[in-house]
C-alpha cells in the first residue's frame, strides 16, 4: 500500500464516520417540521426529509472516492419515503418488540435497493450494498433501542450510537468494494480491425 492510498483511505474513513451526522440533522428536522410519525402521510414525508439529508451527507463523502452522481441523494430520499411508510403499514409503531426490527429491515432493504440503484453504475460488484444497508438498519435501530432511547416519540430515524454503528458496517462494505473496483483491470479498449 502507497503512502497515498494510506492518506487516501484515512481520509475516507474520517469523512465517512463524520457522516453519521446526517442521521440526527436529518431525523431532527423532519421530526421540527414533521412530528412524531403516526400517519402514513407524516411517514412519507419523514422518510423524504430525512432520506434527502442523510444521502447529501453521504454523496458529499463518497463523491470524493468514486463519481457518484447527485441521483444518491434522490434514491435515499425516495427509499426512505417508501419503506417508513410501507414498513409501518406492515408493522405498526411498536417499538418494543420485534415489530421495530422488521420495520427497519424493510426501510433499510428501501433505501439499500435505491442506493444500489446509482451505487451499480460506480462499483458494478455492489449488489451487497442492499444486504448491507438492510443490516445496518436493523443493527442501529436495535443500538438505539439498547441504550435506553426514548421511541415512543416516533422518530424517523436511529440515535448516534446506532448511527456510527450503520457508518462502520456500511464504511467496511464500501472499502471492500472500492479496494475490488481498484483491483479490478479496466477492460481494454476495442482497436479497430
């Protein structure tokens, strides 16, 4: 490993743990502009609030990496918008059982789909990404509920130590993509015959 791709990978790793602050600025404004989420409509609302945010925050880091087009912050937002809605049609607003797990498996597989979306054309090996952002939705909701936060406020989003969890999952899945987008030789090009 060169000293530059050390740089270049502490700087990602800085960046992309800073991103989590897209969870609460996210989840925070839609919750002053929104409210508790008890309607389908405030569901939609809420998951394109905070998916919009959320996805500008992370676009702003992975552009540094890899030519990620601008479509990221719309496929989070419009993920968002669809799976808290459909998550909570499913599953209601229990948030002390199981019901708050799958309802964060299916937001997360929303969002994960809509990512991979644009993801695919960058890093055309991504289709763990779905997988992955699933996973890590239920891991911070589960964090977030661990540590005592109160739920029955109906946010749209997990707490910080959910948050940097989501960040180091999803930040390990990326570093391997991108170290196997760097592995892998561009094809050559056709000469004319």
């Amino acid at each position: 490993m060169t000293s530059n791709q050390l740089s270049t990978g502490w700087r990602f790793w800085g960046a992309w743990g800073l991103a989590f602050l897209g969870f609460p600025l996210g989840g925070g404004l839609a919750y002053i502009l929104i409210g508790p989420i008890t309607t389908t409509v405030q569901a939609v609302l809420a998951g394109a609030i905070t998916g919009a945010i959320l996805g500008g925050v992370q676009w702003l880091v992975l552009r540094t990496t890899m030519p990620l087009p601008l479509w990221w912050v719309v496929a989070t937002s419009a993920g968002m918008a669809l799976g808290l809605p459909l998550s909570g049609a499913f599953f209601g607003s229990e948030t002390s059982g199981n019901e708050l797990l799958w309802r964060a498996a299916i937001t997360g597989l929303s969002i994960g789909i809509a990512q991979w979306i644009v993801l695919r054309q960058v890093l055309p090996q991504s289709a763990i990404w779905i997988a992955v952002v699933g996973l890590g939705w239920v891991l911070g909701w589960f964090i977030t509920r661990s540590a005592g936060i109160d739920l029955s406020l109906k946010w749209s989003i997990f707490g910080m130590f959910g948050a940097w969890a989501f960040q180091a999952l999803t930040g390990l899945v990326l570093a391997w993509l991108l170290a196997q987008r760097a592995a892998t030789p561009e094809p050559a090009e056709l000469q004319p015959v």
